[in-house]
C-alpha cells in the first residue's frame, strides 16, 4: 500500500501596496514548489494584512479561519511563500495545531531531494544547517542543564541548545573545509580542459529549458519537466561548425548549472559557491527562458539581478527565448519588439539553434563588441532573489 502525499494549504500574505495579481503568480509558483517535492497543494488563501504581527506574522484570527480550511481540505500542513522566523513557525504551529513551512526551507528540502554528487550532498547539507542554526533557539522545551563532571564535553551547566549549536557549529565548519577542497579539484578540472575552447555557462530561470537546450547542441543532457532537476554542473563539448575563413571545426564547452528562483535563499547561493564558479568563469552566458511562460519578464529581471549579484554584469551574453514553439503569431513580434537581439529557439524542434551557433562562432576569434544591455539586465527584481 503506498503512503499518501503530504497535503499542504498554501499560504500568502498581501499588503495594501501588493497588487493582487502578483502574489496570485507568487501563490501558483510556491505551488509547483510544493509539487516538486512530491507532496499536494490542497488549497490556498491571500491574508491581507497591512500591519504583520512579529509573534505569528498574519493575524491570529486569519489563522483560525485558514486553519479551519485546511482541515476541511485534509491538509496538514501550511506552507507560507513568505520568510518567517523559526519562532513565527512555531507560534504559528502551536496556535494552529498544523505544521509550518516557510518557502526558504521548502527550497531546501528540493535541494536536499535532488542533490546526487558529494559535492551537492554536501553543499545542501552546509546551507540547511546554516539555516536551521539561528532557528535553534526555542525548538527544546526542556532546558534543563546537563550534569558537568570529568570527562563531560559543554562543562557543567551546558543547555541542550548549546550542545546543539556547538555540534551544527562544527559540522558547519567541517562541510565548509570539505567544500573547499572540492572547490580545488573543480578549478583543477578546468585548467585540465583543451586550452582554446571557449567556456559558456547556460543559466536562467529554474525549468527554462537548460537541460533541452543543452542536449540540443550537445547530444547529452536529460531534461525533466520539473524544479531544480539540475544541482550539479554538466560540461559537454558543442560542435558549432567550421570557422567561415580557415574552415577548422570550432567546439565550445557548454556547462548546465542550477537555476535561479525568486527569493532564492541566500544559504544556497553561498553554498553552491563552487558550483556557480562555472558561471563566473565562463566566457559567455547563454540567458535561456521559458518564452511561453506568462511571466517571463519578471523571470528575466530575477535572472538579471542574481547575475549581478554574482558579479557576472560584465560577461558577453545571448538572451535564449526557449519553447517558441508555444507561442502565437503575435506573440512572436510582441518578444522580438522588446528582446530585438535575443534567439527564438525550440530546443525540440532544433528551431532557432543555427542562430545560437552563429552567435558562439562570433566569439571565437576574440572577446564580443561592447553592448548596450536590455532593461532586464539593468532592472532590479521586484524581490530579491538572494533573500
């Protein structure tokens, strides 16, 4: 007999500067969130509010009547697309009687599902216990202290929480030793690579299509239609051609890395430092996004601000329009109008691919011209990507 699925009640908060069309977007992508880690959604609810309350965030009121919901639904748990406080969480639990899951853990426990390499393992092991460290604080309700003598680590005296931040101190510590030396062997790895061959970082948007467009030019990759399926950094080898004067076969290397997120968490970022030390060595980016999605604008903006972020302003990039496929007529002319330099492409059907060859041959011979950069490259997100 097989287990049933978590079933979660979605929770979203709204401020009277908040249009309510944005957070309805925000509520339907915590959703998919939610189903990425193979549990469902069985309802949810916008909590207006203009004030938040520090004890539980929304109004205790709000979370009787969300609450009531919930059971109704068969839900057992509420997941908030908002960063609360370990104590908000647990006010909010005690007060409702349902657990609590804020949108920053439940990233982590996607990347904690996906993670296959040691070097994932162990990157997602170091941003969950970073996270959990400051949320330490009230999670024992026994706090009687330890019975010191000889022989006992912490002292006489010691809490639970004390032994328990000491314990998540050193194996920070450790994961952190661990994490550079792989770090090491990453750099390593790529001053091993055929010297000569330009490095391009395919980045964008979580389930953009990376991986489809990474098969495309390469012949390997194996996409899934699901969040953050990539946490580990794929290098293939692309041929793109021959050069248009000598006739030499031209290669690039082509690396799938992990994709961003609104408000993706810091933890993670810093985490995965290693791993997005693929972006910032590259010597170009392929920026691909979902063309079709209806929020492919304020995607681009996310993309554009954790590139910065990342210190990657500077790089020679294409904006890649994937899945063109899906789109009509006039929504072809509507993204041409505003992306004038950007590739339609359809990593399925191989549309548009000649053009992405003819870009990366174009920067073969030398660094590309300087650019003027598009307005999702110069704007800000409207929240911030690394929290």
């Amino acid at each position: 007999m097989t287990e049933r699925p978590l079933r979660c009640f979605l929770l979203a908060h709204q401020s009277p500067q908040d249009p309510e069309e944005i957070v309805v977007d925000h509520l339907a992508e915590l959703g998919e969130l939610v189903r990425a880690c193979g549990w469902e959604v069985s309802g949810s609810q916008i909590l207006r509010r203009p004030r938040l309350d520090p004890r539980t965030f929304f109004g205790k009121g709000q979370l009787a009547d969300a609450a009531d919901q919930a059971r109704r639904l068969g839900a057992t748990q509420f997941v908030c697309d908002d960063e609360l406080s370990g104590s908000q969480v647990r006010n909010i639990e005690k007060a409702t009687g349902l657990s609590c899951l804020e949108r920053t853990g439940l990233i982590l426990t996607i990347f904690e599902l996906r993670a296959k390499s040691r070097e994932a393992r162990a990157q997602v092991e170091l941003a969950r216990f970073e996270y959990e460290l400051p949320r330490l604080k009230g999670a024992w309700t026994h706090l009687e202290r330890q019975v010191g003598g000889v022989g006992v680590r912490g002292g006489p005296g010691e809490t639970q929480i004390e032994v328990d931040r000491r314990m998540t101190r050193q194996r920070i510590g450790q994961l952190k030793k661990e994490l550079t030396h792989l770090e090491r062997v990453r750099e390593t790895q790529r001053q091993g690579r055929a010297p000569g061959i330009p490095r391009i970082a395919l980045v964008g948007y979580t389930n953009a299509g990376k991986t489809s467009l990474l098969k495309a030019l390469t012949g390997e990759g194996e996409p899934q239609d699901m969040l953050f399926a990539t946490l580990d950094t794929t290098t293939r080898k692309a041929w793109l051609g021959h050069d248009p004067e000598t006739q030499e076969p031209r290669h690039v290397l082509v690396s799938d890395t992990v994709g961003f997120i609104r408000k993706l968490p810091h933890q993670l970022v810093a985490a995965f430092r290693s791993t997005l030390g693929e972006v910032r060595t590259a010597d170009a980016l392929l920026v691909v996004a979902d063309a079709a999605h209806p929020d492919v604008e304020d995607h681009l903006k996310v993309v554009g601000t954790t590139l910065r972020e990342l210190g990657c302003a500077e790089q020679p990039r294409l904006l890649v329009l994937n899945q063109a496929d899906r789109l009509t007529p006039p929504q072809r002319l509507e993204l041409k109008r505003r992306h004038p330099a950007a590739a339609l492409t359809c990593a399925l059907t191989k549309e548009g691919l000649d053009d992405v060859r003819g870009w990366l041959l174009d920067l073969i011979p030398g660094p590309a011209q300087p650019r003027e950069l598009e307005d999702w490259e110069r704007e800000e997100a409207s929240a911030a990507p690394l929290g």
